[in-house]
C-alpha cells in the first residue's frame, strides 16, 4: 500500500457511490413494502404474476435485495471489499434494468445509467481511498 493520501475528490466519488446505494437500497425496501401492504394490486401489464410470482412474493424479493444494497452502502464507508463487489453488481443489474426499459423512459434510463456508471467507476477505482483516508486521520 502506497503512503501517497488519497485525494478529497476520490473520497468524495466513494461517499457518493456509498450514498446513492443506501439511497437506491432504501427506495427499494420502500418499493418492495408497498407490493407486501397491497398484495392484491396487480403487475402493470394487468397480470398479477411475473414468472410464476406474486406482488407479495416480488415486495418480499425487493425488500431484502433492497437491505442488503442498503447495508453494502453503509460498509462502503470502511473501505470493505465485500461491499463494494455488491455495489458494482446492483449498479450493472441497475443499468441493465434502465436500458431494458429506455424505450418507455429515455431521459430517465439516461440519467440511471450515468449515475450507475459513476457508482461503478467510485467503487472500482477508488474504492480503498475512504479507508486510507480514515487511516491518515483525514476523515471520511
């Protein structure tokens, strides 16, 4: 390990990948309670099944992918490579979900795929900086 300090820029690109997966896990704890609370909605194709599942069975998938982003979000914080490797997953499955759906919403899919590119980007380049920077006492 080099003893060169990481930059404030690097460490803000980490926190800010941190933020947008606890943000994005959130949402999706959010998401998935919803589809649990009103099981007898049906999916927006007027089907109530998506591979064989039901809204509730769906609430209760969204809801723990959405605590393990989440907390994958917090460990980012501790430089932890476990959680990174999950971020950089959640943000490709991300981006493949908002080009899948480019044709219904294309400024929107545009803005997912950057955001997740940028999140892909923090935590594969600099993904060890925070931590280096806690160690340097420079904070977080």
């Amino acid at each position: 390990m080099s003893d060169k300090a990481p930059s404030s820029a690097a460490v803000g690109w980490i926190s800010f990948a941190g933020f947008m997966m606890i943000l994005g896990g959130g949402f999706s704890m959010l998401q998935g309670l919803g589809w649990v609370i009103n099981s007898n909605n049906l999916f927006p194709d007027g089907n109530d099944a998506i591979l064989g599942q039901s809204a509730t069975s769906w609430g209760w998938w969204q809801i723990l992918i959405g605590a393990v982003v989440l907390l994958a979000g917090i460990a980012v914080f501790s430089g932890n490579v476990l959680a990174r490797t999950v971020g950089v997953i959640a943000a490709i499955v991300s981006a493949l979900g908002a080009f899948a759906s480019m044709t219904f919403y294309p400024v929107w899919g545009i803005c997912v795929i950057a955001i997740d590119v940028a999140i892909i980007w923090a935590l594969t380049a600099h993904g060890r900086d925070i931590q280096k920077a806690q160690e340097m006492g420079m904070g977080g």
